[in-house]
C-alpha cells in the first residue's frame, strides 16, 4: 500500500464553489503555502483570486475532497475539475 495524499479544493468560505483543487500530503501547511504564495508564471489567477478574497476580507477555505492512494491521485484529481 502507497503513501496517502489528500485531493483539495480551494474556495471563499461561504462559497460552494471551487477555484483551485491540487494535492497534498499535509493540507494545514499546504493551505498556508498558498496564502503566503509569490507570483509564477502559472499562478497567476489562483494568486490574483486569493489575494482578492484577503484584501476584501474574505477566508479562503482547503476542504478536502478525497484521500487516495497516491499512485492513484492523478486520475482522482481530474475528476474533480
């Protein structure tokens, strides 16, 4: 058996939509990873957005969709797209 990984989804707090979903094994830092994030060049949107929702007061939220095997998590995480 593989080491689990977590399939998340980012979002506004009191939203039910997803902006963002990615993979971690360790969802309370990878949260604060992206809260503290610097700009890339394909991270733009995902950084725009989260710095919006800051600076407007907003919470982003990590919710975990899934747990799977991680040899498995790439065919889980597209349909979550």
């Amino acid at each position: 058996m593989g080491r689990k990984v977590f399939i998340y989804g980012l979002k506004v707090a009191n939203d039910n939509e997803f902006r963002y979903v990615g993979k971690t094994n360790r969802p309370n830092k990878r949260l604060k990873e992206h809260l503290k994030e610097k700009p890339r060049k394909f991270s733009y949107y995902k950084l725009n957005w989260i710095n919006e929702v800051l600076k407007s007061g907003g919470e982003i939220k990590l919710v975990i969709l899934e747990e799977v095997n991680e040899s498995k998590w790439e065919k889980i995480g597209r349909a979550h797209d």
